[in-house]
C-alpha cells in the first residue's frame, strides 16, 4: 500500500533484470478501489485487496513489459466513484510524487505515464491530459507529466472534453462493449481534427469452455476451473455458444 498526495493506492515494480520502460496509471470504476489491482501478501499490508482476475492479468502484463504499475483509489469512499471534474489535476500530482519517490527518478516529468481508466476513471483519464499540461505552470511540481498514451474501458466521453484538446493529446485508445456507452465518432474525431493517434477496440464475447477460468486466473487450478464450467452448464446460463 503507498500513500501519495491524497490518496491510497497499491504499486507493482518490475523485476530488476528488466529495463523500467515507464508507469501504468490504473484507475478503477465506481464501486472499485486501487485494492482491486493487487493481492494480499505475507505481511497483510493490504487486508482489503482483492486481487480481481482481469485486473491482475493487465498488471502482469505490465510488468512483463517493464512497466510499473499504480492504482489509486478515488477519493469518494462512499460512491467510489473519481470525480472527473476536479480529481484530475490531483491524481497528475500524486502520479509525478509516486514516481520521485518511489521509482526514485530525479525528473519525473521525463518519465513516459500511460494512463488505463475504467468507467468513471476512464472520464477522468481523458482529462489528464489538460491536467498534466496545466502543472507546467505550477509551482507545486518541478514540470508537467509527460502522458504518453490513456485508454478509456466503458467510459463516456463528452463532446466538451474533445473540443477543449489540443493537438499535443496523447495516444488514445476507447474500450467499449457491444452497446458502447462512449460516442466511437468523439474518438474518432480527435484523430480527425487534432492529429491525435486514435482507435476504439469493441470487446467482443469471450465464449467458456472448461479451462477458461484456469486460463485466465493464475492461482485457479484446471480441476476447479472445470467444476466451474460445469456448475455454470447446470444452471442453464450457458448458451449454445457457451
């Protein structure tokens, strides 16, 4: 667990033998917390951690890559929801404090952020932009936070928050199911009218089979995953394309 400006969070930094490429900035949706990016350990540092199987897959692909990974919890505990009108220019600041401090680098404002943000953190997400270029001019941070990419799971996207970018943007990427709740033509947009690198990704249906949950939990083993299979066959939820 790491506390940093207001908020708590949890933290993943990649093996020592693997170069450290820049951070990953996970913000949950509502009714989730930063607890949801990492599991309990020996010590009990985090007894609310709940270690969600898509949530840990992402963090270990991070880390493969040589990203550390920061999750931050929103500051409405009740909601626990990211208030994206005002929590913005706070998260910038905490992520610049977590990196000097505990990635140890000199100029956190050269460090390369990739922000990933679900439902309301994926509002907030495609506000750090104008968040991390605002803190160039402040003098509660030595620069700005050089934000490289965001992606956006299931977030909307207002008509307002296109228009007021600018063509520094970073590279954007929005995450939607099959009744998208974000407009795909404001994305696309920024590409269009601000020469940002854009895409949208529709998530498609994962079909179950008897290993799909081993496949995908790391800690499930190949005999539960099949029980699992087999209770959800039981019950009648199962199509015929599974």
């Amino acid at each position: 667990v790491v506390h940093v400006e207001q908020y708590e969070g949890v933290y993943h930094i990649p093996d020592a033998n693997k170069d450290l490429r820049g951070l990953m900035l996970a913000l949950h949706g509502c009714s989730h917390s930063a607890g949801d990016w990492s599991d309990r350990d020996s010590s009990n540092d985090c007894p609310t951690c709940l270690a969600l199987p898509e949530e840990m897959h992402i963090v270990r692909a991070a880390l493969e890559r040589g990203y550390a990974v920061l999750a931050l919890s929103s500051q409405n505990r009740r909601s626990k929801c990211w208030d994206a009108a005002r929590e913005p220019d706070l998260v910038a600041k905490a992520s610049l404090e977590f990196i000097r401090t505990y990635l140890h680098v000199p100029a956190p404002e050269t460090f390369p952020v990739t922000a990933l943000g679900v439902s309301s953190g994926g509002a907030l997400a495609a506000k750090l932009p104008l968040s991390a270029s605002s803190l160039s001019s402040s003098s509660e941070t030595s620069g700005r936070m050089n934000l490289v990419a965001i992606c956006t799971q299931v977030a909307h996207l207002s008509a307002s928050a296109v228009q007021e970018l600018r063509s520094s943007h970073p590279a954007a990427v929005a995450v939607y199911m099959e009744s998208p709740r974000i407009s795909v033509d404001e994305v696309l947009a920024l590409r269009e009218e601000h020469g940002v690198d854009a895409m949208t990704i529709q998530a498609q249906k994962l079909p179950l089979s008897p290993l799909f949950f081993s496949q995908r939990i790391q800690e499930m083993s190949p005999k539960l995953s099949h029980e699992l299979f087999a209770a959800f066959q039981r019950s009648g939820l199962l199509d015929e394309n599974h």
